[in-house]
C-alpha cells in the first residue's frame, strides 16, 4: 500500500515537473522569439529622438568683421544682432527673434565678433533653423550707422559702405552729408529703443556706450548744422499727378514749419535724448 502511495506521488511530481518545465521552456521561447522585435522598435524609438532633436535643436556658428574707414585704417564700432528664423503659419510665414537684441563692441583693432550660439525650438518645419541677422552696424568717429548683414548676405551701398570680402568692410564718412548723418540718428533711435527694451542688465556696458554716443552724435549735428536750411528731399518714383501735387505741399508746409536742420533735429530727438539719459541711469544702478 505504502510502495503504491509513493508510486502516485512520485507520478504526480513527474506530471508537475513536466508542466513547469513546458511553460518555462514556451516562455523562454516567445522571449527569444519577441527579442528581435523589441530591438527593431526600440532603434525605431531611438532614431526618431534622434530625429526630432536634429529638428528642434540648431548650432549658429560664430561671425567675425573687421571695420576700416576709406584709408584701410581699423575703426573702433558696434553691432546691433539677434538671431531670426520663421514659424509656419496657415497664411504667410511669421518671422520672430530666437535671440535678444544684444549690443557687441569691436576690439581697439576694429574687429566684431559674434559668438556662436545653440537654440532650442519647435521642430522643423513648424519653426526654422534661426539665422543670424546683424541689424545695425554703427562706427562713431564716421557717424555711419547705416551698415546691415542679414543671413550673411550683405549688399554694399556706394559712398555710404562696402563689403571687401565676407569678412570685411569699408565704411565712409557721413559728417559732411547732413541727410545721410541724419538717418544715423534715425537708425540709432530705431533700434536702441529695441535693444534698451531687451537689454541684460549684467552685460549692459556696450547699450551704455551706444546711449553716450547717440547723445553726442545729437550735440554734434547741432553744432555742425543747427542754422543750415533743409533741403528739398527726393519725390518718390510713381507717383500720380494728384500725389505729386499733395506730396509737394505736404513738404512746403513742413519746410516752412522747420527751415532748418536744428529745428528738425531736436523735434525728432530731443526728447528720446533725455529719456535714454533716465535709461543710463537706471542701467548704472
């Protein structure tokens, strides 16, 4: 009776053993089975991180120019850049900045450097790549601010500056030309509200040079042409003969108002004059 007791036991753990052994033996199997296809979609996973970061992440690489004056001889100057790129849109592209409008100095040797920069966006092509846009170069002592690079894709104006090489720039002297001096100071007054509302307060000192220096190119037109008449200025192309007629009494009026230069200055700038001043020392704090 015992012996036969023992046999079912015995038959019974043989029967148990079987069965696990089956179901680990299937469950071994399926893993070996599933593993190739686990590793397809995990490298499936992982190339479209790789993707999607290549989309969304950009390297702007550095920019460097040297600045000289009619002579070849270095000029000391300022750059006003930022980065730009574009954000799809149902209707046209919208152009945004990626970048803060930062103020940068030129070494003693008259050498602007950009310095590289990496942005994080959305993936293209909800966004693009941002480029580098310099928006305003500006050299002091040749009261010329009227030098643009954007997307590296710069074009000379005769008389005013030239590009040499991509790297290089020839920029002429505006003092001698009361209307180009002019657009300097509407150029500076343009962009400098920009950057004061961008500005970093810890890398703030060439924002201050750029106030200093509209300040004195404000006191120097004066001096220089304060009493000189203004000139007629060009009509612009295309115009009918209605617009002609409207155009030149809207000017006879205004020349009338404001004969002289000094007069036109200080109506356009002698109040942004005192304000960037409150900004200066607001900034020195």
């Amino acid at each position: 009776m015992r012996e036969a007791v023992l046999l079912k036991e015995g038959q019974l753990y043989s029967h148990v053993h079987s069965r696990m052994f089956t179901r680990t033996f299937a469950a071994a199997e399926t893993v070996l089975i599933s593993s190739p296809r686990m590793h397809r979609r995990r490298l499936i996973a992982l190339v479209l991180l790789v993707l999607l970061v290549a989309a969304s992440v950009s390297y702007t690489s550095g920019y460097t120019l040297d600045l000289v004056d009619s002579d070849g001889r270095p000029q000391t100057g300022y750059a006003l850049y930022t980065h730009q790129c574009y954000s799809l849109n149902p209707v046209h592209l919208v152009s945004y900045n990626a970048t803060r409008l930062t103020v940068v100095r030129s070494d003693d040797n008259g050498r602007l450097t950009i310095p590289a920069a990496v942005h994080v966006h959305w993936p293209f092509p909800l966004q693009t790549h941002p480029k580098l846009w310099i928006e305003m170069i500006y050299v002091p002592r040749l009261h010329n601010a009227w030098a643009r690079i954007i997307q590296r894709s710069p074009a000379s104006e005769a008389g005013i500056w030239q590009m040499m090489t991509p790297n290089r720039a020839m920029v002429f002297d505006m003092s001698d030309r009361p209307e180009h001096w002019h657009d300097t100071l509407s150029n500076l007054s343009f962009f400098m509200s920009s950057a004061v509302r961008d500005v970093d307060h810890s890398r703030a000192e060439p924002l201050l040079e750029l106030i200093g220096h509209f300040r004195t190119e404000y006191n120097a037109f004066l001096v220089r042409y304060n009493d000189s008449p203004r000139p007629l200025p060009p009509m612009p192309p295309l115009f009918t003969d209605e617009e002609k007629r409207n155009w030149k009494a809207m000017v006879d009026t205004d020349l009338s108002r404001r004969p002289t230069w000094g007069m036109e200055i200080r109506r356009l700038y002698e109040g942004e004059v005192s304000n960037l001043g409150e900004v200066e020392a607001s900034l020195k704090r």
